[in-house]
C-alpha cells in the first residue's frame, strides 16, 4: 500500500509492542476495558498504545483522506508526513479502521488497504442528534450575536486539516471592507 515504506517487522514490532503494552499501563493501570478506540487517528503514540492494548475489540477512526494528508504541503513542508507513516504501520493490529462516512472508508480502503487490513474496514456516519439541537435552541445562548451586524459563524476543531487560519486571513480582508462584520469561531 502507499504510505507504508516500512512496517514494523520481527524484533522492532516486539520492542515496539512490549514498549506500548507498558505505556497502556502506566496511563490506565489494571484497568481492563471492552473497547479501546483511537477517534483521533492522527498520532503516532496513542495508535500504537491502542493497537497493543492488553485487552478489547481495538478501533482507530479516520476523518479524512490520510493520503492526501499524509503528502499535504504546507509552505515546503510536509508537516503530517512522518507522523501518519507511523500511525498508518499500526492498522494491521486493529479490529477496526472505521471510516467516518462510506466515501472516506473507500478512499482510504483503495489507498491503504492491505490484504491483511482489508476486511477491518467499516463507517460508522456522524449522526445528527435532532433533538438535542432543538434543545439546545431554546437554551440562553453562550454568546450574544448582535443580528443588526453581518456574522459569520463556524464550528470545527483548531487543527491543521480544519484550516481556520484561512478564514480568520480571508475574514480580516473582507472585514475592512464590512467594519461591522462579525466572526464567531
């Protein structure tokens, strides 16, 4: 598969291994549990805690397509190259590589997907809890937006992949244009 110049084989997988099964203990203790999920999917340390855990049905989330991020160039760099390389190694020792929507389960199945890894993939889509979105609708709000002003709001985590340095860039252009605009992140 691409991505995957290297696997950890033989004596650097075992090494690995026992230095990951330690790691599990010294952040749980004995604690034992059913389900161990890496919803992350980006770093290196928990997938590989999380593919050796010393007990449950093991699952790491993908959110994105993990090969274009994996080469994505930011100024000259490729600041997700290594890291993904080394998360991407330890799918082989997960139950689950659940995708978050079917076209990112077949991206990265057709992209990274190895005979050995091939029938772990799955989607479980975000769902949409309705109900609690109403709710909340009725509830004082946290932030007061002034309608006479023109807003602009967004919700996403503060990651790289999210790029909101684009829209904070793309809002200061446009905000001295429309002084009272509005931004809400």
């Amino acid at each position: 598969a691409v991505g995957l110049e290297a696997d950890y084989t033989g004596k650097t997988k075992q090494w690995l291994s026992r230095i990951a099964e330690q790691e599990f203990i010294r952040m749980f203790g004995q604690s034992r549990f059913d389900y161990v999920i890496d919803y992350v999917g980006y770093s290196p340390l928990f997938a590989l805690v999380a593919a050796n855990a010393p007990c449950g049905v093991k699952s790491i989330w993908q959110h994105t397509d993990l090969l274009a991020d994996q080469y994505k160039k930011v100024g000259k760099k490729q600041p997700n190259k290594k890291r993904l390389e080394r998360v991407l190694r330890t799918y082989p020792d997960f139950d689950h590589i659940v995708g978050c929507s079917p076209s990112v389960m077949e991206i990265n199945r057709k992209n990274l997907g190895t005979p050995e890894t091939e029938q772990n993939y799955t989607c479980v889509k975000n769902c949409i809890d309705l109900e609690r979105i109403e709710k909340g609708l009725e509830e004082e709000p946290i932030i007061h937006i002034d309608k006479a002003k023109l807003n602009f709001v967004t919700m996403g985590r503060l990651s790289t992949e999210k790029n909101q340095k684009a829209l904070i860039c793309a809002f200061l252009t446009f905000v001295k244009t429309y002084p009272e605009s509005r931004l809400y992140i």
